[in-house]
C-alpha cells in the first residue's frame, strides 16, 4: 500500500538488449529510479539465460529460466519493453524470449507497453510492428497510450547506467503513469 491507501502496481521491465552498455537497459534503469509513487518497477536481467525455444521444451516441467520468466510475467500487472531494431525487427536473443511466452498465458489481458529509446525516432519501426504482432498472438493488452519514443541521446547515460536529464526522467516516468492506468 501507498501513503495514500492505493494498492501499489509491479511493473516488469524487460530490455531486449544484451549489451552491457545499452541505452534500452538503461531507460529501464532509469524506469527503476523514477517509479511514482504506487509503481514498483522489477528489471528483468534474464535474457541471456534463457534456452533456445524448442517446443518440444514447452511443456509442464519448462528450463528454469524460462519458468522465472513467465513467473516474473505472472506476478507483475504490467509489462514495458524497451528494444532495440537490429536489421529491421527484432534482435534474436528477445524474440527468443517472447517466444517463449506463446505457450503459457502470463501474458494473456496483461496491460503492457513499449517504449523506444532509438537517439533517431526514424528508427525502431520494425521492431515495435513485430513486438505488436507477437503481443497479439500472446493476447497481451497493448496500453498504446504508453508506448512512446523516448530518445536516449549520446552521452545522456552516466556512470552508473542512468539516464540523469530531467526531460527523458520524467516521459519515462510518464509512461509508467500511463501503462498502469
């Protein structure tokens, strides 16, 4: 509960990057930093553990790194993505993990969102059409009102993996705002 009574929201955050340095973990971080009150934020730093997705692994007794995923995918109320493009779609590695969110429900009437942190907003069209596409399939509930561009420029992110321009903090702070709703 929140000062105010209100029951408070965990919102998942899910980066689609693998890069130690990457701006689309590093909104996430920041997600983490400037959650408002009522919004507790859990930064998924499982991408990388999970198995290639195998149907014939999609089964009751799943890796155990994708049973953490789609744990993670349960107990929060919402989900925000932040990928990058990578040849026009997706990178491999984060629609391996979608992939294996199609066998279960987790993601099933959850409200989620995306939010591109591309320094260009010419750029990340065609991994957020994938990303829709795939969240359809999974019946996700898309909050489009929090999927925005927030750019992430050269040099915005500081020593310690945050972004510190007060701009940036508070749209990203605002789609958490709007992803719970």
């Amino acid at each position: 509960m929140t000062a105010s009574g209100a029951e408070r929201k965990l919102v998942l955050l899910v980066s689609g990057s693998t890069r130690a340095a990457s701006s689309n973990t590093a909104l996430l971080r920041t997600a983490v930093a400037v959650a408002p009150d009522g919004v507790e934020t859990v930064l998924y730093a499982g991408l990388v553990e999970l198995p290639h997705f195998n149907p014939d692994d999609d089964r009751e007794r799943l890796p155990p790194a994708v049973a953490q995923l789609r744990d993670a995918i349960a107990a929060a109320d919402a989900v925000l993505f932040c990928t990058p493009e990578y040849a026009g779609t997706l990178p491999g590695s984060f629609k391996n993990l979608l992939d294996w969110t199609v066998g279960g429900t987790e993601m099933s009437d959850k409200p989620v969102a995306w939010v591109n942190a591309a320094a260009d907003g010419r750029r990340g069209a065609g991994a957020q059409a994938t990303l829709a596409t795939v969240l359809g399939y999974v019946q996700a509930a898309v909050v489009e009102k929090a999927c925005r561009h927030v750019p992430v420029l050269p040099g915005a992110i500081g020593d310690d993996g945050v972004i510190a321009d007060p701009e940036t903090r508070a749209a990203i702070a605002a789609a958490l705002l709007a992803l719970i709703g």
